[in-house]
C-alpha cells in the first residue's frame, strides 16, 4: 500500500531534520519503505511517498521526527489505480 506523508516543518526545524537525516539516516522500520520525496520551497513541509503493508510502523518511524515535525499520512492509489476503480462507472 502506498501512502502519502505530509510533514509540516516546525518553525525553524529545517536545518535540523536535514542534519539529524545526514546522521542518522531515515530511521524507517523494516517494512516501511521510502518511495521518493518533494519539499515545498521555503522548507515548511515535505512530501513523502511510501510503501507498506503495516499502517502501524508509522509510529515508530514517527517516534524519531515528531520533535521536528507534525505528520499526516494518507492512504494513496496510483493514478492507474484509480481509473481501474472508476471505469467501471465511466
């Protein structure tokens, strides 16, 4: 399953959340798998693009960033995906 994280930055968090990456790495539970990622230009938030099977292994990766960062994570289907669902009803 694929699901899009929103991570809003804490006020001046951004510098922090990059270099405690650059130590530390992503800190993701096996089975939770980073897909790809895109920051907003004014480092406020990050969206990420991941993938697992087990929705609760966010808490734990989570666990490592909430002094940093607030998150949202929701469940996402391809683009492709979406138009199996659908067509059935086009």
């Amino acid at each position: 399953m694929l699901y899009m994280v929103v991570e809003k930055f804490k006020p001046g968090a951004a510098v922090e959340l990059y270099r405690r990456a650059t130590t530390q790495g992503r800190m993701l539970p096996d089975g939770l798998a980073y897909v790809a990622s895109w920051v907003d230009l004014k480092f406020n938030t990050c969206f990420q693009l991941m993938e697992t099977d087990n929705e609760n292994l966010f808490d734990e990766w989570i666990r490592h960033w909430q002094d940093l960062a607030e998150f949202e994570i929701v469940a996402v289907r391809t683009s492709a995906e979406a138009f199996e669902v659908i067509a059935p009803r086009l």
